[in-house]
C-alpha cells in the first residue's frame, strides 16, 4: 500500500528459484593444459574467465559460455609460457 491519496495497493503472486554459487570441482594441469572441472545445473550458463593481473580492470573470456545439462562440465585450457594467471568461473 502506498501513501497517496486515495491509498492504492496491489498484490502478486511470484516463485523465487535460488541457486548455489558454483563452485570450482577440480583443478588439474598436464604438461601445459589445465583442466576446470564443476558441478552444472541445467540450464545455467558457466564462463571461466582470466587476467594476468589482479588488479587490470576487466577479465578476459576463455571461451565461449557452457550451457549446464546436471552434470559435471569441465574445460581445459593451455597455459603455455604465460608466467602466472588469475582464473575465475561465472554465471553471465
């Protein structure tokens, strides 16, 4: 109800799903590949993303986003001569 004049209210009915924040299953590195692994729901869409500094303003895709179908998804990813590299998983 608000404060006008006259008062008007209004009322509606709605359905809240919350989902759990992903969370990284496994990490893995063979030679100069290194494999991300997570738990997808389905229907939710995943991106990993990278910088090479914390502190550079934007992260960088690693690929294109995933589409979760209730099982695991995992990426891998070469990390060549790359020194050092911040990763992160998102849901865009």
């Amino acid at each position: 109800t608000d404060n006008g004049t006259p008062n008007l209210s209004a009322t509606q009915s709605f359905t809240v799903t919350v989902f759990p924040v992903p969370q990284l299953g496994a990490l893995a590195q063979s030679g100069t590949n290194l494999t991300f692994s997570w738990l997808a729901l389905t229907g939710q869409t995943y991106q990993v993303q990278y910088k090479y500094d914390l502190s550079d303003p934007a992260w960088t895709p690693l690929s294109a986003p995933f589409n979760g179908a209730g099982g695991v998804l995992s990426f891998t990813n070469s990390i060549g001569a790359a020194p050092r590299r911040f990763f992160r998983l998102v849901v865009p």
